[in-house]
C-alpha cells in the first residue's frame, strides 16, 4: 500500500513509519520539524528510519518531505500529487502542560491542521483514516480502568479538548461522506527516540545529572504505561482493519466507541497500572544511580491516575500491550545511554 504517516519525525511516527515500510508498504512522511524540543533528535529519528527501509528486503520504502499540516494548500498539492491509501494521521501539537503556555499553537496543529487532513482524504477517497488521539480525554472521569464506554466531556486541558475534538469532527467525516476513521487513545507511550520533555528523558537526565528530579503529586500518580513497540503493532493492525459502521448501534443507548457510520475508538494501553515511585525505582535499577526528588504538588491539567480497558481492541483488533514496563524501561536505558552518550 501507498501510505501517508503524519509527525514522522515525531516518538510515534517515527516508529511506525520504520515497521510500515519494513513490512512491504510505500510510506511518505511529513513533518514541520517544528522547534518544540531539539529539531537533531527529529533528523536523528529520520536517518533512523531511512537506514532502515534502504536495508529492508522487503521491497518497502520510506521517503520524506517536510510540510506543515497547517499549510491547506500544501497538504492538498500532496494528497492530489501522491494518491494515497491509506493516512497515518500523528501529528499533533503535543504535551498536556505546555497547552498551558501555548494555547494557539494547539490550535494551529489539532484543528486546523487536523481538518486539513481530513478535508484532503474525503476528496481523495482514502480508504482509512487512523488518527492519534489520548487518555488525556478521559479528563475529569475517575472511574477506572477507562472504558471507551466512558462519558469524555470534561476536559482538563486543551491538549485533551483538542484530542476530544479530533474524535468528532472525524465522526462528522464518517457520518456524511463515508469515511472509514479509527481513533486511538495512546496511554503514557515510552520507550527509545523519545521524546526529551516526557518523563523517562527527563528522569534519566535528572539521575545522570545528580539534578533534583521534579515529582508532582507527591509521587501519587499511577500511569499505564505503554511500550512504543506495543503502541505500533496496534497501529498497524488497526490500520489493516478498516472501521466499520456497527449494525447495533442505537441512538436510544448510543456507544460511545462506535457509530453506524465507520467511525471507531480504542483505547491502547497495558491496562497494569505502575505507580510512579515504582517507575522512578525501575530507571534508577537501569542507570544504576539513585535519584534525588524534589516532591511537587499535582500540577494543572494532569490526570492522578490512567488506566485503559483495552477489551474491546483484544476482541475486534486480536490484540494486547504486554511488554512489560521493567523490561521496557531496561530497552530505553539502553538507547538513552547509546544516543545522549552517557
């Protein structure tokens, strides 16, 4: 297949851009190789993929071009020039505290480039449309593990408002012009090409570094994490499967996750909590040093705990995260001190 993967420069994108064409597939990636965190480690990912697909056997391909989602004409010029299958759609304006700071630029990326990507898939009949959403949506929900049955109205962030807003304006595109769309709520991704503001980067700077390592909430936060190796089988699988309309679908009990137009959610995580503390012991077994933590009260627009239901993903998708955050953590250490050299 000939396929689009959006933020291929990004933690995910990269990734899955790397297993796509590793597999056979023709991928384009694009980035706008912003400068929210080092654009080197965003070239760094690239050689990474390019390497690879140059090596495969598989006949697959990986080629890249640097275009801003925001840029309607841009994206237009690309779908009309390209013609694509399917699109991988994970660019995005990341991070729940920097949307904080920097509200517009959340807009820029998660609506107005988002409905970019949508306006050019419906006028070029693409085939399926997977797209990144967040846990961060389940907001202000405290009833765990997180269903994809769960009420999402209660944002609290507008990183989570903007992800909430992808999931509709996407049924929109699935209800009136038959656009097969499939949503993924990532839960906490980690693991190697990270990304540098998230908290394993951090951590591990923090204990190499002898810094006091920031701890919010006192250290009472639990996280399903998430292997990225995980996150990417679920894409691809996910990709393979086209959504569907659901024939039981009733507006009297509407589902949530489903619609009668191909419109579907999941949620994709380990569904193991790891409480915080136990994480942080987990990079310091890895490096080998102890950390010095510096205990911070919850900040604004963090969830105290996520957890994902991924029952329904193993039951239509034939799927389930297992890798282990012990082990996943040991195969970041190892990048980590490979890549930062330390």
């Amino acid at each position: 297949m000939k396929l689009l993967v959006t933020g291929a420069a990004g933690f995910i994108g990269s990734h899955v851009s790397r297993a796509l064409a590793a597999r056979g597939d023709k991928v384009i990636g694009i980035d706008n190789i912003n400068d929210y965190y080092e654009t080197s480690l965003k070239y760094a990912r690239l050689d990474w993929v390019t390497e690879a697909s140059q090596q495969s056997t598989s006949h697959g391909s990986f080629s890249f071009q640097q275009i801003d989602i925001a840029d309607q004409a841009a994206i237009d010029q690309l779908f009309t020039r390209e013609k694509f299958d399917k699109v991988i759609h994970l660019a995005a304006q990341a991070g729940v505290r920097y949307s904080l700071e920097a509200p517009r630029a959340y807009i820029d990326s998660n609506i107005v480039g988002y409905t970019n990507i949508l306006e050019a898939c419906r006028r070029n009949q693409i085939q399926h449309l997977v797209y990144a959403s967040s846990s961060s949506v389940y907001g202000a929900n405290e009833a765990t593990p997180f269903s994809v049955k769960d009420n999402v109205d209660h944002p609290l962030s507008l990183y989570a408002a903007t992800k909430k807003a992808n999931e509709l304006m996407a049924h929109t595109y699935s209800h009136l012009y038959q656009l097969p769309t499939t949503g993924l709520r990532f839960f906490t991704v980690y693991g190697p090409w990270g990304r540098p503001d998230m908290s394993p980067c951090l951590f591990a700077d923090a204990i190499l570094t002898g810094k006091p390592l920031k701890v919010f909430n006192y250290g009472n936060h639990h996280r399903d994490f998430t292997y990225i190796d995980d996150i990417v089988e679920a894409v691809v699988r996910v990709l393979d499967i086209n959504a569907t309309g659901n024939p039981q679908w009733s507006g009297v009990k509407p589902d949530p996750s489903s619609s009668r137009a191909p419109w579907k959610i999941y949620n994709v995580g380990c569904s193991n909590p790891v409480p915080l503390m136990d994480y942080i012991g987990a990079l310091e077994s890895a490096l080998g040093k102890s950390a010095q933590m510096e205990m911070l009260p919850l900040q604004p627009g963090d969830l105290p705990e996520t957890v994902a239901d991924t029952q329904e993903l193993a039951a239509e998708i034939g799927y389930k995260p297992s890798i282990t955050m012990y082990n996943g953590i040991g195969r970041f250490v190892d990048w980590y001190r490979l890549y930062y050299q330390v």
